[in-house]
C-alpha cells in the first residue's frame, strides 16, 4: 500500500469551498429566478443532487440571469 503524503488533504479544499458558499449562490440565484433556485434547494435538500452538480448548475443559472438582463 502506498504510504499517504501527510500535506495531501483529505478533503477536496474546491468541494468544502463549494459547500460552504452554495447557499449564498443560491440566495442570489433566489432574487432572479426563484423557481430555480427552489428547484436545487430541493434537489440538494433531498439529495438528488451533488455539491459539484448543485454549484454548476447555479453558477450557469446565474450568469443566464445576467445576460438575459443586459
């Protein structure tokens, strides 16, 4: 068995990054299109989804609102 570098985390640092600031995406997702937002809060909620398909699909959420706003 391959002996684990002390200095590798555990943890993906992106993934707890992703976690921690998804609900404030999804707070700002909630002020453009509500539905959605309340669409990948239930998915997250309920677990349909993962953290790394939950952030893509906000951050993609997001950036249409603001293009389809300019």
């Amino acid at each position: 068995m391959k002996p684990v570098d002390p200095n590798t985390p555990i943890i993906d640092p992106e993934l707890v990054r992703k976690n921690a600031y998804l609900p404030v995406k999804l707070a700002e997702l909630a002020k453009r299109k509500p539905q959605v937002a309340l669409s990948l809060l239930q998915d997250w909620g309920e677990g349909n989804k993962t953290i790394k398909t939950l952030w893509k699909e906000t951050v993609e959420q997001l950036e249409d609102a603001a293009t389809s706003t300019c």
